[in-house]
C-alpha cells in the first residue's frame, strides 16, 4: 500500500535531479573498461575480451612444495627463465602458507604454482625442465601436484561459459518482462551489462598491466554478481511500479520515484555492506587460488549496488519522461 507521507518526507539524495552526475560517473567508470576490453579483442589471437587462463584454452599446472621462504625476486626469476626456455606466458605465483605464523604440519610454508600451455609429455623431458628452472631458484622446492587440461575442453567450457551467461541474461529479460514492462526489462538489461561492462572491464585492465588470467570461478563471480544486481534493482522497480498506482494523480513520476528510492537506499546499502565485509574477510585472510574470484565478487556487489540506485532509476525516470513528452506532441498533432 502506498504510503503518502513518504511523499513529504525530507530525502537524502534526489537521485532524479542530479541525473546527468551519476550517468557521468558511469561513463568514468566505464570508458576505460570498455577501452581496455576492446584493445584485448584486437590483440589477442582469441578475441577474447580477457586474457583466459588454462581452464579455457587449455595447459597444465605445476605445483611445488617449499619449506623455506619465497621471495617475490624468486618469483621473477621462474618466470624470466621459462621465458627464455621458450615457455609462452608462464604465469607464476607464490601460494603463502605460512598464515599468521602457523606452519603446516609437513613444514611446507608455501607452494609455488606455475601455469603454461598444456604440456603432452611422455618423457617428462619438459616438466623436468620447468623443475630445473624452479629449483634452481628455490632450494628444497618438491614437485607435489600437476594438473593437465587439454585444449578441447578448454574450448568447450569457455563456449559453455558464455551460453550460461548468454541465458542467464535472456531469463532475466522474459522474466521482467512477464512481471514488470517491457521498458522495464530494457532498463534492467542495461543495467547488468552496465556491471558486467565494469567487472570484466577492470579485468581486462589487470590482463593488461599485471598479465591476470581469468578462469572458471570468474564466470560464476560475474553469475552471481548479474543476480544481486537483478535483484537489488527488481526491489526498487517493484517499490516504484506499485506506489505509481496510487500516487500518480498527485505527484510526478520522478518525485514518485526519487523518493521510494530513498527509502530503499538504507537497504539496498546494508544489504551490500554486511556482503562486502565478508568478501573483504574472505579476500584478505581466505587461499590466494579465491583472491580473484573474490575480488570480481567486490567489484561486481560495488556497482550493482550503485547502478541499482543511481543508474537503473535514472533510466526508468528518463525513459517516462521522454515517453510522456512524445505522447503529449502526438496528442497536440
């Protein structure tokens, strides 16, 4: 039921008035994305806006055990040699396990992992060269753990990747669509592309600057981020389209919606706050194998909780607004 005295209440933000701010912030928040994106579609041999990892093109990863300390120079210096051996994009990082001093029960304080294109060897001629090269570098490093993933299914995964997230954005047409309007369901489709836009943007800026790879558990980051988005910007839209009902006669349809946005600002922004606290517990002191999985999760819940406020509902309030200015000149016609 609607409630007029929220009408009269003092807002905290007019979201409406200072429209063309919050579409300039996206435009900030996006360009570089966007450029950063397109730049990776043209360079790479793959067109892939991100710089994929082993899970889609397939490759192999090394993992090896060390009772000592790993420096970041160490690091460096793995990775400077397999490139001169002829290993394309090696990716090395050090797996800390030395967590607030408490060593493993085996004395392992961390775990080098190194990633290169996938490796079909029967002689064990190339993995004994990478085991040279990292222990030579690192002394007591022990090769513990190696995984293999060919390049079909490498390929077959990244296409079943994008069908999910293809779906997941073609469900969530029909379905605002069935339950709202259909202006509804555009502006709820520019606002997922708006987040999904940033996340994989900020991504490719990282491929680009510090060699990032992407895999699996990005896909299922930017799933889940598509969902709190939906979610968060279907409560602001419900809130707007009920209170229109009852309103309308009295008040304009942007004061209508500059104010029930307010009132699920203090939500909207709780909600994300107690999720982000977890996801920087979980970043901070969780595996360093999630830290970038967690990460897309913080920037995706981040803007999804902004575009849900400040960007979907500025759109809704425009898109009536045009709409209501072309049917007056057809009526005056």
């Amino acid at each position: 039921m609607a409630n007029p005295n929220l009408m009269n209440q003092k807002q905290i933000i007019d979201v409406v008035k200072f429209r063309w701010l919050w579409l300039a912030i996206s435009a900030v928040l996006l360009i570089p994305c966007v450029a950063a994106i397109i730049y990776l579609m043209a360079t790479q041999a793959n067109h892939a806006p991100v710089k994929l990892g082993i899970d889609f093109t397939g490759g192999t990863i090394l993992q090896y055990a060390v009772k000592g300390d790993v420096t970041v120079n160490d690091i460096g210096k793995i990775r400077e040699e397999m490139v001169k051996e002829g290993f394309m994009t090696p990716v090395v990082q050090n797996i800390n396990n030395d967590n607030a001093g408490q060593v493993s029960e085996d004395g392992i304080k961390n775990i080098i992992s190194v990633k290169t294109g996938f490796i079909d060897d029967k002689t064990g001629e190339t993995t004994n060269k990478i085991s040279d090269i990292v222990s030579g570098t690192v002394d007591s490093a022990e090769l513990v753990q190696t995984t293999s993933v060919g390049p079909s299914l490498g390929s077959e995964l990244l296409k079943n990747s994008v069908v999910a997230l293809l779906l997941a954005f073609l469900g969530i047409v029909v379905y605002i669509s069935f339950r709202f309007k259909t202006d509804y369901a555009v502006i709820t489709l520019l606002s997922l592309v708006h987040d999904a836009l940033f996340v994989i943007g900020v991504f490719a800026i990282m491929s680009i600057f510090s060699n990032v790879y992407v895999d699996a558990l990005f896909i299922t980051a930017v799933l889940t981020v598509v969902g709190f988005s939906v979610h968060d910007t279907i409560v602001v839209f419900d809130r707007v389209r009920e209170n229109n009902r009852f309103l309308a006669k009295k008040y304009t349809f942007n004061e209508i919606v500059n104010a029930y946005v307010n009132q699920t600002l203090a939500r909207s922004l709780n909600t994300s706050v107690t999720t982000l606290l977890t996801l920087g517990a979980l970043y901070f002191f969780g595996g360093s194998t999630t830290k970038e999985f967690i990460f897309a999760m913080i920037l995706g819940i981040a803007v999804g909780t902004y575009s849900s406020i400040f960007f979907a509902s500025v759109l809704l309030a425009w898109d009536k607004e045009i709409r209501d200015k072309k049917a007056l000149k057809k009526a005056a016609a």
